[in-house]
C-alpha cells in the first residue's frame, strides 16, 4: 500500500471510530467507499494507467478498501452490540426479588349462609326465586294485607324512591323479601296456566333494606323468605320443614325450636320461631331466627288463588343474623366493613 492509501485506511478508521451511532458509520462509510468515497474515485483514476500498472495499483487499492470495509464491519458490529448492551440493561430483571404475593379471594360469610340456606331447601324440594329490590307499594305492602295508612306498616322503616308506580305511590327499596311470595305465585300461576298446578313451594334470599342502624341492624341486610303453598299444607309441615332446616344448618341435633304467638299482617296465626342451643356459648337462650305463619287469605287471593282451596305457611328469616349465630360474631356491622382481616377467618 502506498502512503497515500495508508492515510486514507487511517482516517476511514478514525472517522468510524468517531461514529457514535449506526447512522454516523454509515455516513462515514459513504466518504470512503460509498459512490462518490476517497477510494471509489481511486479506482475511476485508473482507467488512464497501462495494464501493468492496474494491476499493482489496482491490487494496492483493493487491499486498502478491504481494510476499510474490516474496520467497518468491526466498528458495526460494536455499535450493535452496545445497543443491545442498554436494550439488555433496561430491561433487566432481578430474579432474586421476592415475588407479588396474590392471594386467593374467598366467598363473603354471609354469601356461605345463602349458600348454605338454598342448597339445604334445594334438598327439600324448594325452589329458589329472585326479585326485584325496587319495589311497588302494591307489592311490599298492600298485596301482603297491609294497605295504606295501615299501622301495622310503620313496623318497618321504609326508603321511598323518588319514582311513582301507577297507583301514584312511590316504589320503596324492598323492607322485607316478602313480596317474592305473590310475585312468584303469580309466575307459577301463568306458568302452569292451563295445566294442573303443582303445589308453590320456593325460597327467595336476596338484599333488603331499612332506615336502621346500629350493631344489630343494617340500612342494607338480608333476608330468605319461604312460602309453601297447597291444597294440603299446614303449621305441621311448617314445623317439620322449619325444625329440619335449623339442625341441618347448625348441624345440631338437640336443638330445641319453639313457636312464639306474634302478629304479621299477612299470616294469621302468625309465629316468632326461636331456637335454643343445648351446648355452647349461646347455650340455654332463647334466640329468634324468622317470623313465620300461615299465609293469610288476603294474601293468598291476591296471589290470584282461591283461599277456600289453597292453604299453607310462610317465613321469613335473617341470613345475617344466622351467620352471627353460626360463626359467633356479635356485631353485624362487620359484615359491610369490609374489612380483610375479619372476612379471611371464613377462608
Ligand atoms: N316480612 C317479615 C319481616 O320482615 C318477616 C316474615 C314474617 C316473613 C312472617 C314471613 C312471615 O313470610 O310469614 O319482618
């Protein structure tokens, strides 16, 4: 190689070596062996030597650019493996950190009770209904036998929404599920309609609501509303069906239930049922868990049914208060707290 290409070879790989960027180098290339480079206009001053004289100097040339396209190659293959050197870095991942623990939800205590609640009516052949928690007056008062400026009404705390039903009352949140009992009747009813009609037998949990609160009550609870319904039915079978669901449900043998004369409008006789624990914390008190009794003829003809033939019992009881019960919590208040340290005992 003459002097010449010598110094072209160095400053071709100074200049790349200069280049920071792969955009750099490839302007740098252009310079020397790109279209109008150092050693492309070389090779154009050929064409005037003699045969003998290309050869050499063609020879010199070519070493030359090879040297400059090794120095390419090499300062391309150090810009990429920079790049990915950041790239590598960047997204590096530290193993040795300690993973993001996520730990399995679980069902809510009184989610288990409604569970618990349907599955054990289910096994009695019982239905299980759901229903609106905007309600009509018609529907949570008036069809229960409990008309307007009734007295019996102010029994419980209503919220009014401020919508109008057609009777130009205004709709409530549902005090109690007791309205499932005529809304399902009259599903049955068309149900069935022109076929014979199988006995109404049907359970309705759902949410409820009242202006209450403190440890024992809640604006939002719950409640599970039975209704069994036939040409047969009586405050026997009720008995049999009330006094099997509680010992399932407490699986407790030796509980003791009993039926304490009451007043609802929409049964008469109507029955407070308490139960008693023969062992335990809670043993020996009297506790009440539903108001029951048997379906009033009001009721049933409002259902669209003729009281004369249809005949049967109806409950209403508070799956919050059963959960207390079954669990041993003692304010009710921490069921809506929401609070993960008393929910994950239920796990
Ligand atoms: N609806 C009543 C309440 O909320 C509970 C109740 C009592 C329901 C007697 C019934 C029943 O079906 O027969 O206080």
């Amino acid at each position: 190689m003459t002097i010449e290409l010598e110094s072209i070879v160095d400053s071709a790989r100074t200049a790349f070596a200069d280049a920071a960027t792969p955009a750099d180098l490839e302007n740098a290339k252009a310079q020397f062996i790109g279209k109008a480079g150092r050693i492309t206009e070389l090779m154009k001053g050929m064409a005037a030597l003699s045969v003998e004289e290309k050869k050499t100097r063609g020879a010199a040339i070519n070493t030359a650019k090879q040297a400059i396209e090794a120095a390419l190659n090499a300062r391309r293959q150090a810009l990429a493996d920079a790049e990915l050197d950041i790239q590598l870095k960047a997204e590096a991942l530290d193993v040795s950190l300690p993973g993001r623990l996520r730990e399995p939800g679980s069902l809510h205590p009184v989610s288990l009770t409604m569970e618990r609640i349907e599955q054990i009516f289910a096994s009695m052949g019982f239905d299980v209904a759901d229903g609106p928690e905007i309600e009509s007056d018609w529907h949570s008062f008036t069809s229960l036998n409990n008309p307007p400026n009734h007295p019996a009404r102010s029994m419980q705390d209503t919220f009014y929404v401020d919508i109008n039903g057609d009777d130009g009352i205004p709709y409530n949140l549902r005090p109690h599920t007791s309205p499932m009992q005529v809304r399902y009747a009259h599903a049955h009813i068309k149900k069935y309609a022109g076929r014979e009609m199988p006995e109404i037998r049907v359970i309705a949990p759902g949410r409820t609501y009242r202006v209450d609160s403190d440890a024992t009550h809640s604006p939002m609870f719950h409640q599970c509303e039975g209704l069994w319904l036939g040409e047969n039915v009586s405050f026997k079978d009720l008995k049999v069906v009330f006094t099997d669901f509680c010992r399932t449900f407490f699986e407790s043998e030796d509980l003791a239930l009993r039926f304490r004369p009451s007043f609802f409008p929409f049964t008469e006789p109507s029955a407070e049922i308490d139960i008693q624990f023969q062992s335990g914390p809670l043993a020996g008190r009297w506790l009440e868990v539903a108001g029951s009794g048997q379906v009033h003829p009001a009721v049933v003809r409002n259902m669209g049914l003729d009281p004369e033939k249809y005949i049967g019992f109806a409950f209403g009881m508070g799956p919050d208060r059963l959960t207390m019960l079954r669990y041993g919590v003692n304010d009710l208040r921490l069921f809506f707290d929401g609070d993960i340290r008393f929910l994950r005992q239920f796990r």
